[in-house]
C-alpha cells in the first residue's frame, strides 16, 4: 500500500501555529498514532490536502477528564 501525504499543524495554548511539517503514512490511523507518539504534550490537527484526519490533544489533558 503506498503512503499518503500528511501535514500536522502544532498549536500552542494560545491557539496559534508555533509547527507544521509533511509526513507520509499508509492510513489516517497511522498517521493519528504517529503524531501522537512524536508530540505527546501538543494540540496539533492532521490534515491531508483540504480534510481535516484529526484534532489530537495533548495526553496530559485526555488523561485528566
């Protein structure tokens, strides 16, 4: 199966783009648990082309709910 291209945008508490980056994945569960495990701590979204994958917020407040 090829990879898809994927770009992640990286938030900071105040709303504001502080990363962004290409990556490739072989499906949008891929890329969700790869962004996951690089940024851990970090409000991102995951887009590929015009569609929004994933909004992934940071572990430490999933954890707390």
């Amino acid at each position: 199966m090829p990879s898809e291209n994927y770009r992640y945008y990286c938030l900071d508490a105040a709303g504001r783009l502080h990363s962004a980056e290409w990556f490739d994945a072989d499906s949008d569960e891929h890329a969700i648990a790869q962004i996951e495990a690089q940024r851990p701590g970090t409000l991102c979204e995951i887009w590929q082309g015009q569609r929004l994958v994933a909004t992934i917020a940071p572990k430490r407040l999933r954890a707390s709910r």
